[in-house]
C-alpha cells in the first residue's frame, strides 16, 4: 500500500527535480550576462549587472528617468537616446516613437536590456533627480477642493530645484487601491527653503493620487517622490513678463514670481492674470495682494468666469482668454509663463500668438 | 476599418485578455464586478448589439461634446443643439490600463441635453476604452456607463 | 507500428497527417500570432524545437521511467512537466539571442506549455507505438508541420490586411477558421502521398 503511493510519488518528484536543476544551470549560462560596463553621455560610466532593462539598471544608480506608467510602454516619458550596443526597435516601442525619433536612434528604457557594454545619452539635469522620502508636515484647504501640502525632507535632507519645476509624487497602496502609481506636481515654494516642498493639488474626482493625499494621508505620514523635473522656469532674458494660471496652475509661477528679486520684478514688471470660476474657487488673494504692495511693478489680476450674486465681485470677470484678450497689448516684446489645464493651455496659447506673441516665448509645462 | 479592427481584440480569445483583466482589477476598473472580463465584455456587447447602436457613431459624437466643451475652460458651454456641455480637465495624462499604449487626457465631460433633460458624464479613458475595445467598465466602477444609457441618451437626437 | 519508415512518418506529420490542419490542434496561438509573418516564423521556430525535444524526452521518460515502474497511467503529468521545463530553456535562450523575437512573442511564448499540439504529439507518440527514432521523427515533422500552416496563414493575412474587404462580422478569428477550413481542405490533396495512423 505504502509502495503504491511511494513509488509514483518519489518518481515524479525526482523527474520534477532533474528538470529544476537542469534550468538552474541553464538559467546560471543564459541568463548571468555578468558586468558590462553602461556609458552615460560619454563620460560617466557604471559598471552594472547585466540583463535589467536601462529604466531600473539606472534606478539603481540613483539616476532617475521619469516615468509614470511602470514600465508598461504606455507613457513614453522614459525616453534615452541609445548610442551603442541595443539591438532593433521592439514591437513595443514602435508605437511610442515618431520616425524622427528612431532615426536618432531614441529608445524607450524601460523596454530595452543591457546584454553587453552600451552608452546612452539622457539630458545632463536627470543626473540631479533623485528619490527622496518625506514627512507630511502641514495641510492647509485652500479652497472646498484645493489643498496646500507642506512636506519635509526626510532622506536626502535637502533639493536643488529651479522655480517652476515638478516631482513626480509616488502614491502608496491604499484602501483597495493595490497598484503603485506617480503622478507629477510643481512646486509652490521658493528653491531656497532647501529642506522642504510644497504642492498645491486640487481633488480629483475618483483620482487615484488626489483621493490618497487628500482622505488618506495625514499630518506626519511618510511619502515617495522623485524629481525636480521639467523645463518651465523663468528665463533669464530682461523681458516683461505675462503670467497666466488657473487653478492649481498657480503653483509654478508662485514659486517663479516668488523666487525672483524685488529689482528684477520691479524691472520685468510680470502681471499675473489668475482664472477661477467663482469667489469659492479663489485662493491666496490676500498674499497676493501683499505681494503687490512689497513688489512695486507687479500686478495681479483675478478674473472669475461665472461670480455668484452674493460674490459680490468688482474685478474682472469672463474667462481667462477673454481677460488676456482685454489686457495684452498687441506685438508685446514680453514672454509668456502660462500652467493649467491643457484645454486652458490650447485656448491662451492661441490668443498669445494672434496677439502677435512668438511661440518660443511662450513657456508653458503640459506634464506629457 | 481601423476601427472596428481595433475592437476585434473582444472577440478573439485574445490570451493578454488575462493580463488584461488583472491590469484592470488592479486599477479598479471593475471594481466590484466579480464577472471574468470576457463575460462583461460579451454581455455589453450583447446589449450594444440588441439595441443596434452604432459605437463608431456614438463615439464619435462624445469626441465632439468633448471637443466643444474644452473651449469652456471648466465652464458649462452651449452648442448650436442644444447641449449643455462642461468639461473638468486636469493637468497630465492617464495611461490605459487596457496596455493598448494609449494616454488619455484627464477630462471628466458631462453633457445635458437641454432639450429632454438627460444627461451623460464620461471620462476620456472611458471614452477610448468603448471605443478602441468595446468595454464600458465593471459594473460599481465610478465611471462605468450602460450601454442602455448610452442608447438612450443618444436616441432621437 | 515497428513496420512504419521513419521517413514516411516524417512526411506523414508534416502534410497528410499535418497535427493542425487535420486535427485542429494547437489553434488558440495559430489563431493570435498569426498577424505577422515574422513572428509566426519565430513561433513556428521555437515549437518545432520544443516538439523536437519534448517527444523524445517524454519517450525517455515513459518508456524508461513510467512503463517499468508500473506507472502509465501518470503519463500527462510527467508530460506536462517535462514540457514546461523546456519551454523555460527556450525562453531563456530566445531572451539571450533575440530581444526582438522575445518582445514579439511576449505572452505567447509561456503559452506553448499550454499548446495542445505539443502534449498531443507526445500522446500520440505512446497512442501509436512509436520507437525512439519514430518520435523523433514525428515529434520533428509535427512540429514542422505546425510552423508550416501557420506561417502559411500569417502569409495569407498579412496580403490580406492591404487588399481584401472582408465582411465586418467576420473580420478577425471569423475569417481566418474560414482561410484555415480551406487550406486543411488542400492538404487533403496530399493523403495519396503516404499516410500513417
């Protein structure tokens, strides 16, 4: 009896293990692609573990590419130009690249491994993202569905960033939220509070990010981000300025206008057209305001789209597009700072350039 | 052709549907429907197909709500028949779940038909997600829309 | 079957006794890899050497291991086994050779373990006697066979996909079992050839 069971038992169980060690040693051939040596814009080089994508092999290094889909090949933010040692485009990235990007040879680094000794190229200011951890330490409302969240750098201790940058915040699991996902804020801050940022964020309905930080995280919680990211800062160019933000929008050039030296206001002198809808939506009026009488030559100018009766509301009103219709002279010499949403973006971006403003100075951030 | 290419993926036994289904699951999209994707998916198809609806049609015609509202910047905005439209927009983008390598805008439109009253709210993933592969959400996910609603809003109009 | 030559089980598996098109094995890849003639080629590759190794591994196994100890009736599981290590060797070696190949193939790849095609062809190797040299054989020629009609397919859909109409409703898996009746149809043509089982 004890044999019927025994026999067939043992001898499958040692087929199973024969197999199991026969690709345990294939696994120890085919897969070890030993050190290979990766080169980063021709002059840093690493010496990593081969057979990772690039994506997570220069995570490793502390060399953050952003990314927001995980790796999946659906963001195409993850781009790195390949100099030497991938092989052909996968039927993964095909999609993502324009003919102009596979002819200089951009790949998706989250797609591609390194097998043997490569070099790539990534823009020099990815060598200053980094992954810091945090602690939430204030939450202020703003407004019904606009939040301000003052988080304090844990490790590292400080960042370097321009004003007008963003981090990409990563959310934790939560609730029955089991996926990790990031996605990206601007600071509101000055760059010269080193050890701490500030995001405004305003509620998105079933948003996976804003529904954590907004009924999920509480005050000394600790949290994941990566940055400072992006290209939207303030140009050095002794233009007039015209700031245009709706919403949380305001962050960017907060932080930019904030950053800025009273002569430099005083001499570019920015005006600052901010949309909302009615007074509920508003925020800040009253450091606005402050910052107006500290900063001769600056103006700040809110418009509400639709004011409620018991608003009361004697300033501008109609949408933001409409007000910079009002207010822009034409063939203005100034630049333009826009942030919003992308339909907000589309609709100023076409009234600045009938105004008679060149796109290349125009400077918005679209997050794609 | 491109179309209803793109949405011949519910019909074959397409065997990322697996992979598919957990991506989905894990972004809540089906939130509390414990059917396999494959049934939803068959069964709002079902129903597409008994009130012979036409989806190249219809959502082709959430584009343009979609289209028309943006230009309100958040505000509500009337069309020449009669919609009241408002799309909420929010910066960046949301990849699809559906690994289709698609990006969606963060847009919420809701639309009123001002004539009869009915409304319809939608998101843009939502949006691509009937259109490219015929799935209209688990049943209990926030932006999940009966084809009957759909049907009927777009009836007669 | 001691009587039947080797050779003419080879032919036999590839044309007239084709495991695809006259038994209708293996249709679930056959339908969804079968886009591209490249990528069929890959697949098509990749279950010919699977095929290969496993019919003679599983002959090893069942008459070296399971007949002596009694134990036939275990024959689908140790096949199984056997079938899934070695779709894990030739993972491994196809993501060593060729990261397009791998990144084409993604899912499909693990699906071979699940391809009856590969589990049918061991179970016929025991189902028809065959000897050693036999199964390798069919083993080979099945496998073949199976690359065979569907690249054939792959090469039909993809002059298709920029001249044909076909009826909405039958876009897709519809018309492919169609194209796939047809040309098992054409492989009937074959049996006076030689003809085995």
């Amino acid at each position: 009896m004890i044999n019927a069971l025994l026999v067939p038992g043992l001898s499958m169980a040692a087929l199973a293990a024969v197999l199991a060690v026969i690709i345990l040693i294939a696994e120890r051939y085919l897969l070890d692609y030993g050190e290979v040596d990766l080169t980063i814009n021709d002059e840093k080089k690493f010496r990593v573990k081969g057979g990772n994508t690039v994506l997570s092999t220069l995570k490793d290094q502390h060399i953050f590419i952003p990314s927001a889909c995980g790796g999946r090949a659906t963001c195409a933010y993850c781009k790195v130009k390949a100099v030497s040692g991938f092989g052909d485009i996968l039927p993964t990235e095909t999609p993502l690249l324009t003919e102009e990007e596979i002819v200089d040879g951009i790949r998706l680094s989250c797609q591609i491994k390194i097998k043997n000794d490569v070099a790539i190229e990534i823009p020099e200011e990815l060598f200053y993202i980094k992954e810091f951890r945090a602690r939430a330490a204030k939450i202020i409302d703003l407004t019904y569905d606009i939040k301000w969240f003052h988080l304090e750098l844990i490790e590292p201790d400080t960042i370097e960033f321009k004003a007008g940058q963003y981090i990409q915040f990563q959310t934790p699991e939560y609730g029955n939220q089991s996926e990790s996902v990031y996605r990206a804020y601007s600071m509101c801050n000055v760059p010269s509070a080193k050890n701490r940022i500030e995001l405004m964020v305003r509620l998105v309905p079933e948003g996976i990010c804003t529904t954590y930080l907004f009924e999920y995280m509480k005050e000394s919680d600790e949290v994941t981000f990566t940055g400072p990211f992006g290209e939207f800062y303030l140009r050095d160019s002794g233009r007039p300025m015209i700031c245009v933000a709706g919403g949380t929008g305001m962050a960017p050039i907060r932080s930019i206008l904030r950053t800025m030296p009273r002569e430099e206001i005083e001499k570019r002198r920015p005006v600052f057209f901010f949309g909302a809808r009615s007074r509920r939506d508003l925020f800040m009026l009253d450091e606005w305001r402050e910052f107006e009488r500290e900063n001769p030559g600056f103006t700040f100018i809110p418009a509400l789209s639709r004011p409620d009766q018991e608003d009361e509301w004697e300033g501008e009103t109609g949408r933001i597009t409409e007000v910079l219709t009002r207010h822009v002279d034409e063939d203005s010499d100034a630049e333009a700072y826009l942030c919003g949403s992308p339909g907000m973006l589309d609709a100023c971006l076409s009234v600045l350039t009938q105004k008679g403003l060149p796109e290349d100075r125009i400077y918005y951030d679209k997050f794609e | 052709m491109t179309n209803s290419n793109d949405r011949d993926s519910r019909h074959t036994g397409d065997p990322r549907i697996a992979e598919i289904e957990q991506e989905l699951r894990l972004g809540n999209y089906l939130k509390d429907d414990d059917r396999p994707l494959a049934r939803v998916l068959e069964e709002d198809a079902d129903a597409v197909s008994r009130l012979n609806m036409d989806l190249d049609e219809i959502t082709s015609r959430m584009k343009r709500f979609y289209d028309l509202g943006r230009a309100g910047l958040g505000d509500p905005v009337v069309t020449d028949d009669d919609f009241e439209i408002t799309v909420r927009e929010d910066r960046g983008i949301i990849p699809s779940p559906w690994r289709d390598h698609y990006a969606a805008p963060k847009a919420i439109i809701e639309v009123t038909n001002l004539k009869n009253g009915k409304t319809l709210k939608f998101s843009m993933l939502g949006w691509h997600l009937i259109r490219a592969h015929g799935f209209f959400q688990g049943k209990g996910s926030p932006f999940r829309i009966e084809p009957r609603e759909l049907h009927d809003f777009f009836e007669e109009t | 079957m001691e009587g039947t030559d080797v050779f003419v089980i080879f032919f036999a598996s590839i044309f007239t006794n084709n495991i695809l098109l006259s038994l209708f094995l293996g249709m679930c890849s056959y339908l969804s890899v079968s886009r591209e003639l490249k990528t069929s080629w890959g697949l098509g590759l990749a279950v010919i050497f699977v095929m290969t190794c496993t019919s003679v591994v599983n002959y090893l196994v069942y008459y070296h291991l399971l007949v002596p100890l009694g134990l036939e009736y275990l024959r689908f599981i140790a096949f199984i086994i056997v079938i899934a290590a070695f779709v894990q060797l030739v993972e491994m070696v196809i993501d060593r050779v060729s990261s397009r190949l791998y990144s084409s193939l993604g899912i499909f790849l693990p699906l071979i373990t699940v391809n009856c095609a590969i589990l049918g062809a061991s179970l016929f190797m025991v189902i028809r006697k065959y000897d050693f040299f036999q199964s390798l054989a069919f083993g080979l020629g099945s496998g073949i066979g199976w690359a065979l009609a569907i690249m054939a397919l792959a090469g039909l859909r993809s002059k298709m996909k920029r001249r044909s109409k076909v009826i909405p409703a039958l876009e897709g898996p519809g018309v492919v079992l169609i194209i796939t009746g047809i040309i098992a149809l054409g492989f009937i043509g074959f049996s006076g050839l030689v003809q085995i089982g």
